[in-house]
C-alpha cells in the first residue's frame, strides 16, 4: 500500500496538473490563516529579519522581501532560461510560427491597461495599471492540462508561448515602470557583471558555476541599483551557454529547475502573498475603480485582446493559425490568459506595497482568476467535446 502510494505521489508530481493543484492548495491555505487567529503569528514570521548587515554589505531583510525578491529571482531565471530556449530552439525561433502568440500577447496586455486605466486615469490608484496585463503560466497551463488528451498539442503550444512572451512584457514593463530612484552605480557595476557573463559565454566558458556566482553577486547590485532584484534572474538566464561537449546545458538546466520553483517558490510566493483577510466592505471596493479596473480587464480586457491582435495577424498574413485549431480555441486561449494571479498580485505589491490598495487589488485578483479559469475551462472542454464528436 505504501508503495502504491508513493508511485501515484510521484506520478502526480510528474503530471502537468500538479503545479496548478498545490498553487490552488496554497492559496486556500493562506487564505484560512489570513482569516483565522494564525494570522498574527504568520504576519510576524513574514515580518522577521534575517541575513547579514555591515558598513558595506546590506542583506538583511524580512522573510516577505527574501520570498519576494530573492526566491522571486529564481522564478525569472527560469523564465529567462525558457524564453531564451524558445528563441534559439522553440518555437520563437521562426516569426512565421511565433507570430500569432507573440502578437496575441502584446493585445493581451495592452487591452486590459487600457481598460484598467480608463477606470483609473487620474487616481491615486493609477499606479496599477500593469496589474491586469500579467498571466499566470502555472495555473493557465494547470486548468488547460485538466482538460487531459481533449487539447490539441499545439494548442498547448499556442498557449505555453503566449505566456512566455506575456512574461517577457512584464519583465521590461517591470524594469522600466517599477523600479525606484536609480543608483548609478550600482547599476553600472551590475552591467559590468552582466558584460562580464556575457563575454564568458561568448569565449566558450560552460561550466555553470561561472554564471550563477556572479549571478548572484549581479542580483545584489541590481537590488541596490533601484531596479527590481529579480531582473538579475532574467539577465544571468540570458548569459547561460545553451549547450557544451557533454550535451544540452539550458534546457537541463531549465528542465531541472520546473520542480523546486513549481512545487516551493510559487507555492511559497502563493502562501506569503495571497493573505487576505475579508473584511466587511471589501466586496463594495470590488465595484470600486480599483476593482473594476483588474477585474474587467482581466475578465474581458485578455481575451478581447487576444482575439483581436491574433485576428489581425493572421488577417494581414503575418502569421497563421495551426491546422488543428480555430478561432474558438483562441477564444478559449484568451480566456485562460486572464488568469492573472501570482505575476498580477507580484505587480501589485510593487503598484501599492502594504497599502489598502494591495488588499483590494488581491481580492479582485482574486476573484477574476477563479472566474477566467472557471469559464476558460468550461468553454473550452464544450468546445473540445464538440470537435470530437464531430471528428467521429
């Protein structure tokens, strides 16, 4: 029995759906002691002080600013190293294939900030405006995989790049919009140790304890340079050598990172973020410009976006949908990439820090996630029926 146990553990580990269901359990979790008289003792861990301070090095911080931007970094690293991937190697390497994503997602994100700021222009919640542009690649990919053999592989594809290209938006937008007053100098040491990897790579150095090293020593400048610390992630990523004699080095090394940052970072991240604590009031401030803005164009601003710029590609013959797919694939697509979550709640914190506004802008988070993924999931699976049933 114990063995029976173990295997179907390790299955469901390996299985797509895995990701997504302990990011569900996390958030419940967080929730409940959000809610609950654990909340306290939880809040006063997450505002514990660890690491090393002197006159000239700086490393202590709260547990909540080690998850946020140091176990965060990771996260993009990852992201970093499965963009660069697809580029030299994936789908991302041909613009002809790449395109109807690629553009999919920039309407994916421009829509919703549109929507989001026609709510808010002139408010002191103006700030958030990149809120609704983010997707969630965890849970879009989770609730698509619940759908099992019914979706079509380039679907799945369509999908995957989407997200990456959404993620690589949100790293710039990040990078240019959320960063605070800039330290030159650390930002020119930092860009000294980015040259530096990057010369490496080009003079074939592939052992990978020449770009994580310094790749820490680069998160350290950059989180003292103003920008956000886990763009370090991103630019160490880029530098990684993509393969040597032994064999493929970025896409093990990507490949050997999806567990730890699938199953601890973005269940952590999840748990330490997603704390809200309900409040009488906190519906009306869903109804509220705030929540409106997130919620609209989470729920309508991503798949309006995603149809439309997909349409206008494929109109003006830049790019083509795969064979096996239509246009309500793409709609279902769209829904499934207003799963904001994780990178949206990560943006807000960076919008409103601690303020009431966070608190607001989680909950619409929130509540627009469960509803994309919900209807994502339910028109696609009508959609997928049909497709077979007519196939027979």
């Amino acid at each position: 029995m114990i063995k029976r146990t173990t295997e179907a553990f390790l299955e469901f580990i390996k299985s797509e759906q895995a990701g997504g269901v302990t990011l569900i359990f996390c958030v419940i979790v967080s929730l409940i002691i959000a809610n609950t008289s654990a909340n306290e003792n939880f809040a006063r861990l997450l505002a514990s002080t660890f690491g090393y301070e002197s006159g000239a090095l700086h490393l202590k911080y709260s547990l909540l600013n080690w998850i946020n931007d140091g176990l965060m970094a990771i996260f993009f690293f990852l992201i970093g190293l499965e963009i660069k991937n697809e580029i030299i190697d994936g789908h991302l390497s041909s613009f002809k294939i790449a395109a109807v994503p690629i553009f999919a997602a920039v309407g994916g994100a421009i829509v919703p900030a549109l929507i989001y700021f026609a709510f808010n222009h002139g408010q002191t919640t103006n700030a958030g405006w990149a809120i609704p542009m983010a997707t969630d690649i965890a849970f879009a990919l989770g609730v698509l995989s619940l759908l099992g053999k019914l979706v079509p592989a380039s679907l799945k594809v369509l999908l995957s790049t989407l997200a990456v290209v959404d993620d690589l938006l949100a790293i710039v937008i990040i990078a240019i919009f959320y960063s605070t007053t800039l330290h030159w100098l650390y930002l020119a040491i930092a860009l000294g140790i980015f040259l530096l990897l990057l010369l490496m790579n080009k003079l074939g150095v592939k052992h990978l304890a020449f770009y994580l090293i310094p790749g820490i020593v680069l998160w350290y400048f950059i989180h003292h340079s103003g920008i956000h610390a886990t763009i370090a992630g991103v630019l160490t990523a880029l530098a990684i050598p993509v393969s040597s004699k032994k064999g493929p080095i970025l896409s093990k090394l990507a490949h050997q990172l999806n567990t730890p940052v699938n199953f601890i970072i973005m269940p952590v991240f999840a748990l330490a973020n997603t704390n809200i604590h309900f409040e009488a009031g906190m519906v009306n401030g869903v109804f509220g410009i705030l929540g409106l803005g997130i919620i609209l164009g989470l729920l309508f601003g991503k798949p309006l976006g995603v149809m439309f710029f997909a349409w206008l590609t494929v109109k003006l013959k830049i790019g083509s949908l795969p064979d096996q797919l239509s246009w309500k694939h793409i709609a279902g697509m769209g829904m499934l990439a207003g799963i904001g979550f994780t990178m949206s709640i990560f943006i807000s914190l960076l919008s409103f820090g601690s303020s009431v506004y966070n608190t607001e802008a989680k909950f619409a988070i929130l509540i627009a996630s469960i509803a994309a993924g919900v209807l994502g999931f339910v028109y696609l699976r009508s959609v997928l029926i049909v497709n077979k049933k007519s196939r027979h």
